[in-house]
C-alpha cells in the first residue's frame, strides 16, 4: 500500500494519525526504532 492510501484510510477512522517513517519499510517498529515509539508514545499521549 503506498503512503497516499494509508494517509487517506486515516481520514476515514475516528482518531486515526498515519505516520510514514521516510527510513522505515513494513516493519517500522524494527528498521527505526526511535522514530517508532517517538511516534507511538506521542500518539498514545494525545489519546490520554
């Protein structure tokens, strides 16, 4: 799925955010680490 579509399924769902790491591939949480739970932890705490 290309970024285009995943941003635009995130208009679709309630409280949805797409976030497209430019280094990550299909397995952010592994190939960018830092960039994933920065993103995580922000969107959790937005959420609280």
């Amino acid at each position: 799925m290309n970024a285009g579509e995943m941003r635009r399924i995130a208009t679709l769902m309630p409280n949805a955010r797409a976030a497209i790491s430019s280094r990550g591939s299909h397995m952010s949480m592994s190939d960018d680490k830092q960039w994933y739970f920065r993103e995580l932890i922000g969107f959790l705490k937005q959420r609280a």
